[in-house]
C-alpha cells in the first residue's frame, strides 16, 4: 500500500495535472525563522491511508479506498503535521511557512494553525487546489494570542475523505517564520 501511495503521488506530478496554487508571500523582511529538525505533530488515518512526517520537513499522505459508498463514506481520511513552538515577545501578526517540492492533488489541504499549549486556537489557513513547486502559506491571526504563553504553529497535510478515492500529496516544508 505504501509503495503504491508514493507511485500515485509521484504519477500525479509527473502527469502534469498538478498546477501551481497561489500562494502567499511574505512581503516583509524580519521575524524569527525556525528550520528543521521540526517536531512531530499530530498524525492519522485509516487502514486504507499512508501518513508520514519526517523532521527534515518532508510530509506526505494518500488514500485509496475502492468501496463505493452506497449512503456516506467512512471516515479515514489521513492527516500529518510538524510542530514549532515559536519565542515570542508580543502580538503574533503573522506566520509565514515555506515550502518546496510539492505535489498534491486537489483533495489534499496544506494547513496552518496557530495556538497556545492549551488548545485555544488563534488561526488557521489552509490551501486548498492542486499545489506544485514551491512557495508560501501565510497565516493572518483571528484572534491576537497573548504573548506571555507559550504558541504552537502546527503545518502540515490533510486530505479529504472520500468513497471511492486515490489521492495523495508530498511536500517538504523549509522553513517557518513568525513576526512578532
């Protein structure tokens, strides 16, 4: 199944039905930067999805599921993400993650969260579309986050549950910026 699941990611790049998803860029110089190693974050899926998040950055997740729903589909829908735990010394205005060597289909989210240790959250952003190549996610805060707690920027992919389906999606995250 794992074998198969990096053939269909690397199937999908290579046919060129991936397209380059607009992405955010960072207009300012500045902020904090965090790279690899990152840390491990949450992770899952069904018996029928692949999830993997390296500490280099690289993370990937596929499904296959033949069965054809008749009413709903199940659940199983694979997700995997990277944790930086930023030193902050105000008001988050914005996280900007960067990454390259993309290709992930349109079932296939590339998400941003920020929250404290205490599960409060204080934003997310998620790219949804074919992405390919490199580029940024930004994320602009809901919420201002205290700057006296410890933050959390969890990024990673997460992929749609769907019956039946094959999709997957490998990108390597290189770097995490926070501007405080």
């Amino acid at each position: 199944m794992h074998r198969f699941l990096g053939l269909a990611a690397a199937s999908v790049a290579a046919a060129g039905l991936v397209v380059a998803a607009p992405a955010d860029a960072a207009k300012d110089k500045g902020g904090k930067a965090y790279g690899a190693p990152f840390k491990a974050g949450p992770d899952g899926g069904d018996s029928f999805s692949y999830h993997s998040a390296g500490s280099d950055g690289t993370v990937t997740v596929g499904r296959v599921y033949p069965i054809p729903g008749a009413i709903n589909c199940t659940k199983g829908g694979p997700y995997a993400k990277l944790l930086v735990t930023p030193k902050v010394s105000g008001q988050v205005r914005k996280v900007v993650v960067s990454y390259d060597s993309a290709a992930v289909d349109n079932f296939t989210f590339v998400m941003v969260g920020l929250r404290d240790t205490k599960g409060h959250w204080y934003g997310t952003k998620t790219v949804r579309g074919l992405v390919e190549g490199s580029g940024d996610v930004t994320l602009v805060p809901d919420h201002q986050a205290p700057h006296r707690g410890p933050l959390v920027v969890e990024f990673g992919l997460q992929q749609s549950s769907a019956c039946p389906n094959a999709d997957a999606g490998t990108l390597h995250f290189s770097k995490v910026r926070v501007y405080s």
